[in-house]
C-alpha cells in the first residue's frame, strides 16, 4: 500500500518552489523519489531550494521563469520536458496579493493576481496535458487555492476571485481530461506565516485567527508535503476534481 505513495521515476514541477508552501511541497515531492524542477523569478531562493532537495538526497533543478508572461507557462513546460525528458506532476504554487480595499483597487490590480493565480493555472496545466496525452501518459495537476475559495476576506477581491475561480477550473478540467489519465485537483492552505502573508503576521487579528482554528497554530509548509505527495501519486489515483483543505479544522470550526 505504501508503494503507492512513491514517486520514484516521475518528473515533478513546481512553481513558486523557491520559498514558503512551494519549497515545502517540492521537499516533500523529492522525499517520495521525484525528480523536481523548482521555477519562480528569484534564482537565488530556486538554488537554496535545489540545495535543499541534494541535501536529503534527492535530485532537483531549478528554472527561472515569468508565469504572468503569455507565452511564460507554455515555454516553463517545454523547459522542463527538454532538462527532464519528460513531465509527471504540475503543482502551481506561484503566487502574489495585492491588499487593497475593494473601492481602492484598480484594473491593473486586478489583473496582476488574475495572470499568475488563475491564467497562468490554465496555462500550465493545459501545456502539461498537452505534454502527458501526446505521450500517452497518465499524470496529475495540482493547483493551490485558499480560504478564500470557501469564505470572503477582506480587501483581497482579486485574490478571493482568483481563488474561487481556481476550483471552478479544477472541476471543469478533471471532467475533460479523466478520459486521458490525467487528474486534477487543488489545494486550499488555511493561515500559513510566508512572505506573502507577513503583513498579516502583524495584524491585531492574527491571535483570533489561531484562536479559532481547532488545532490551535498555524501552518507550516511541511504541513503541504504529505498532501501534496498524496495528490500527485497514485495513492489518489481515484481522486480528481477535488480540493484539499489543509487548515487546521479553521473551516470545520
């Protein structure tokens, strides 16, 4: 039963892999034998990252790449299929915020979240499924949602819209794409302390927000690595169009 957990053999990506719940997964994803490519924009984060994975013995390269680019996810993919000779398992981690109250956001706002949370989603796991059918291959697609895909937050509209969004796209491609072998599911971390969450480390409200999570703490990105490997193996290998909570019990409570 174990076995089924191993990812020996199969090519793993990983955007946002650089830092906080991508370096988590990718961790986790290397300690169950997958070879894994880290992409961000930061090289420097992508190379600590790629020590990390050689220092408990697993194999790892690290790619820059702008995912918000139109042609960025596409070329990533083709990137990965050239250095790896194949790919297995997309996880979509990359992310961005822009806080702002609903009133005060503008277009471009908007649209900076949408092209790397929700387009550039798309956009990879279509040229992942793309690489795996004309391989004829089976694989898995994971893309992180949040929270903010079960309740409203505020003065984070395009986030929680992205966020939504992403189930919606989970649900429609696992449908199309199961004849192919090719699931897709997501992701939704609770309260995570990362760089992209530091401001709300500061907030008056952060005590409450522990206070009502059940297991009383917040995550860490070691708490996405078993999640992480369990979706993109074939311990789930009857799961798809699905969403993972990993909060803590917040949305139980």
């Amino acid at each position: 039963m174990l076995d089924s957990f191993s990812l020996d053999g199969r090519v793993a990506l990983v955007t946002g892999g650089g830092r906080g719940l991508g370096r988590g997964m990718a961790l986790g994803l290397a300690a169950a034998g997958a070879h894994v490519v880290v992409a961000s924009r930061s090289a420097d984060e992508l190379d600590d990252t790629a020590k990390a994975v050689a220092a408990a013995g697993g194999t790892c390269d690290a790619v820059t790449a702008d995912l918000a680019s139109d042609d960025g996810p596409a070329r990533l993919v083709d990137d990965v299929v050239a250095r790896a000779g194949q790919l297995d398992v997309c996880v979509h981690a990359a992310g961005n915020q822009v806080r702002r109250p609903a009133l005060e956001m503008t277009a471009e706002d908007w649209d900076a979240v949408h092209r790397l949370h929700l387009r550039s989603a798309f956009l990879l796991a279509q040229a992942t499924a793309r690489h795996l059918v004309a391989r004829g291959a089976p694989g898995s697609v994971v893309l992180v949602g949040s929270l903010t895909s079960f309740r409203g937050f505020p003065d984070i509209a395009a986030y929680g819209a992205a966020k939504t969004g992403i189930l919606g796209l989970v649900r429609t491609l696992a449908v199309e794409w199961a004849e192919s072998g090719i699931r897709v599911n997501a992701l939704a971390p609770g309260f995570y302390p990362t760089e992209m969450t530091r401001d709300l480390d500061r907030h008056p409200g952060r005590q409450a927000l522990i206070a009502r999570t059940p297991m009383g703490r917040t995550g860490t990105p070691d708490d996405l690595a078993g999640p992480a490997v369990f979706l993109a193996s074939d311990a789930s290998a009857y799961v798809t169009g699905q969403c993972l909570t990993v909060d803590g019990g917040w949305t139980a409570a």
